[in-house]
C-alpha cells in the first residue's frame, strides 16, 4: 500500500494542503495515521479522488472514435508561420500542445480562447516511476 503526506497528495491532486484537508474533514477522502503520527493518504483511494475530480467538460460534437483519449479544452496560444502552426491548448490541469498546418488552423477558426477538443491516439505511451523496485 503507498501512502501520501498531505502535501505530496495535495501537489498530485492539484490543489493546495488546506484543500485537501477540508475534504479529509467533510468525508471526500480518508487519511490515517502512519506509524510516525503522521496524517497519511492512501495511493489507491487518491487514484479514486484525482479520476473523479479529472472529468473533463462534455464534447457535444463527439461521435464515434476509436481513439479514447479526448482532451476538452481552450486554445492558449497559437503560433502560425505560413505553413505550419503550433497550437495549445488548457484542458483542466493539462497543456496540450498540437503542431498541423497554418491552413488547418485557419479551416479550423483556431484562436486564443476558443473551444477544442484534442484527439490523441498514441500506438506508444511511456510510463514512469521514481526509482522503481525491481
């Protein structure tokens, strides 16, 4: 079982230290005590709380996909040369950053502060750990 201090389950929640205690007093998530004293979270009841509270907003244009992986969000910055683009966009905590044409960008009415939808299907994700036991 892994267990978080307040302050490194706060930091992957996202949210600052009294955040997250508020929700260990009304209830939202459970803390126990280490056996240093020490107000502990577990990892798997954090996994819970961080894909319950990770729900991105509704894509009212979505239809059938394979790809699983949509990012609801705002466009931040795009920089456009006359051929290629690098558009980015906010969705929730996550940047996003996408390179396509400048004409796709214009086809799409891509600006700061519009809504998009990043698809992302990835045949390669690479994951990691700090110092892993083998």
């Amino acid at each position: 079982m892994t267990l978080f201090k307040i302050s490194e389950a706060a930091s992957l929640l996202g949210v600052s230290d009294d955040t997250l205690r508020r929700w260990i007093d009304a209830g939202t998530l459970r803390a126990v005590q280490d056996q240093g004293g020490r107000t502990v979270v577990d990892g798997t009841d954090l996994a819970a709380l961080a894909v319950d509270r990770a729900r991105t907003p509704e894509d009212p244009a979505a239809g059938h996909t394979s790809a699983r992986n949509r990012f609801v969000g705002l466009v931040t910055a795009v920089t456009a040369d006359t051929v290629m683009a690098q558009v980015e966009l906010q969705c929730g905590p996550f940047r996003v950053v996408s390179l396509m044409s400048s004409e796709a960008v214009r086809e799409l009415g891509l600006e700061v502060g519009s809504r998009a939808v990043a698809v992302v299907k990835a045949t390669t994700v690479v994951v990691e750990t700090a110092g892993s036991p083998r």
